[in-house]
C-alpha cells in the first residue's frame, strides 16, 4: 500500500492549530502535548527564527514544524501558519500562543461558539484580565476604528477558511501586529467577529512584548493608529 | 574662469565622476541608476555653469538666487527619500512572503523525504 506523499492531507477539510512560536523551547512542547490531548487536528508550530530548540522540542511533541528563515514578528509567524493550512486545505484555522497562557481545552469553547454563531472569527477573550494601558488602548481604538472587540490583543482565535483566506493575501503581509490591521481588515470585508469568554493563564514565563514598557506601548499606539487610518473606512464587497 | 567657478566645476565633476564610477561598478541598478545619472548631468552643469542658477532665479523674480538651488536640492531630496521608503516597503512585503514561502516548501520537501 503505497504511504500519501505528506501526511498533510489530514488536514484537508479539518481543523488546523497554529502556533506561532520565538524561543518558547520551555513550554512549547507541553502545549503541543495538550493540545493534541485535546483535539485531532493537525498541530502546525511556526518558529519564528528561535535561537533555542523550540522547533526540535515542539517536532518531539508531534507537531508539524514551519521554520521562518527571518524572524517575522507574531502576526508573520501566524500568517505563515495560515497560508500553510489554506494551502492544504483545512476548513478552519485555530491559533494560540506557544507560552502556556491559552488552554486546550478552551479549543471546544471557540468551535462551539463558531458553531452557534457562524462568525467568520471567534476570539477567546478574557477581558478581566486586560491590563490598564490596554483598557485605555480599546476605548481609544473603539473610538477611532468603531471595533467592538474587547479582548483585541488576543491570540486564542478561530479562523473560518473564509476569514484564513483573506489574511493570507499579501496585503495583509505588512501588518506588525495581529490585532487592529487584522480585524479592521475582516470588518473592511463584512466578515462577522465574535468573542467567546475563556479562561487564561498568566504567562508561564516572559511577558507581553507589546505592554512591555511605556516606549513599546507608545510605539505600538502609534502604528496601530496608522493602520486604523490606512484601513477606516475602507468598506469592501463582502469576500 | 573665477576661483568660484572653479571650485563649483571641481565639485561637480567629482561628484558626477563618483556616480558613474559606481554605475560602472554595478553598485547602482535600473531606475536608480537613471536618477543618479541624471544627477551626475546636473550638478556637473551648474558646476561648470553657475551663473545659470542666478540667471534662473533672476527670471523667477527670486531677490536672493542661492536660495532657489537650496529649495530645488531639498525637494529633490525630499523626493528621493519618499520613493526610497516606498520602495523598501515594497522589498520588505516581497522579503516576507519569501520567507514564509521558503518555511513551508522547506517543511514539505523534509516531509516528502520522510514519506519515502
């Protein structure tokens, strides 16, 4: 019996999990581990250029291993991860953080939010969680783009292929976060954004890079305000 | 010729004779080598010809000459550097998608050796 030439055809038609993953060697493969314990889908850990065993540690685990060749940032990573399961044809893209902070078994919390509402992305917010010069960020976007999404820096989404498709076309390349550009681009294109409430954990090590410090708050602002000009306003015909 | 006219000719053709040294040394490629051409051409004939900037300003009604070759550098200075940016987005957008292109053919190559 002649083997398929990839085993990525079980992703055709499936759920595919991406994991965008800089120097998480730590926690990588327990989350890989948990996630699979959790759910059936294809497990695709991107490595964003690590400098330490993140890509040997989540292949040990059972994933499937995309490795940037430059270090791309989260949203370069995550949208590597997207195009891969498009390519090989996967009917919804779940992603979630390499840090241990979002659980598996919140995985069935997004499907079935997906499932009842049909929106073309689900988040897994934990809004009580958000810190102050986040709070203060949402009101600010809320204002300037309209998005209603509470947890807007959230990694934990479901993607349905539709909303995959359109994030994995060029000109959703450029973003340098995940967040704004990327909602403000499915609102663009009438695409349905929910939130489903999920517990999280503190981040087993490291902490936001974006929250970091007041310069990256401020830098971040600052770009995403940019993006929210660049993007307001420019409604499309629905994809 | 003047000790001004002097000066300004030396330095426009150095400058001109810089630039086409490095179109020649293929530092410099395509449009940008038409652009720094032309500037060779220029800066070597209002080296050579400065009064030309006087006569210029003079037709313009401009009271102080100098001032239109600083306003005419800095635009085109200004210009240069907007499609310079323009142009880096558009390789950083290109550099990119090679590089998530070549993370997933890279994947799928290992993944066929490992079928086999």
């Amino acid at each position: 019996m002649s083997k398929p030439i990839h085993s990525y055809t079980l992703m055709r038609d499936q759920l595919a999990i991406v994991i965008p993953a800089r120097n998480e060697a730590p926690t990588v493969a327990a989350v890989v581990a948990r996630v699979r314990a959790a759910s059936a889908a294809q497990v695709i850990v991107v490595n964003d250029s690590s400098t330490d065993d993140t890509a040997a540690q989540a292949r040990s685990a059972g994933a499937t291993v995309l490795t940037l060749p430059v270090q791309l940032g989260a949203w370069g990573a995550t949208q590597t991860g997207l195009r891969f399961a498009i390519r090989h044809g996967a009917r919804a893209v779940l992603t979630m953080d390499a840090d241990g902070q979002h659980h598996a078994d919140a995985i069935a919390t997004l499907l079935a939010t997906q499932e009842t509402t049909q929106a073309d992305l689900v988040i897994g917010s934990a809004p009580e969680r958000l810190s102050r010069p986040k709070r203060i960020a949402r009101l600010y976007f809320r204002l300037i783009a309209g998005l209603e999404v509470r947890d807007f820096t959230s990694g934990f989404r479901l993607y349905s292929a539709r909303a995959a498709r359109l994030l994995c076309f060029r000109h959703a390349t450029l973003f340098d976060y995940q967040d704004l550009g990327v909602l403000m681009l499915l609102k663009n294109y009438g695409l349905r954004v929910v939130e489903a409430k999920v517990s999280m954990s503190e981040r087993n090590h490291g902490m936001s890079r974006v929250f970091s410090s007041w310069a990256h708050v401020a830098r971040y602002m600052l770009l995403t305000t940019l993006v929210c000009m660049a993007r307001a306003g420019r409604a499309r015909r629905p994809a | 010729m003047n000790g001004v006219q002097i000066t300004s000719l030396s330095i426009g053709l150095i400058l001109a004779a810089t630039i086409i040294y490095l179109l020649r040394r293929d530092h410099l490629h395509g449009p940008y080598a038409l652009w720094w051409l032309s500037m060779a051409v220029v800066t070597a004939l209002v080296g050579a010809f400065p009064g030309a900037i006087d006569w210029i300003a003079n037709a313009l009604d401009i009271g102080y000459p100098p001032a239109l070759a600083f306003v005419l550098a800095i635009a085109l200075m200004l210009v240069k550097m907007l499609t310079m940016d323009i142009e880096r987005t558009r390789q950083e957008l290109l550099l990119r998608r090679l590089a998530q292109r070549l993370a997933m053919l890279d994947e799928e190559i290992k993944e066929r050796n490992r079928g086999e």
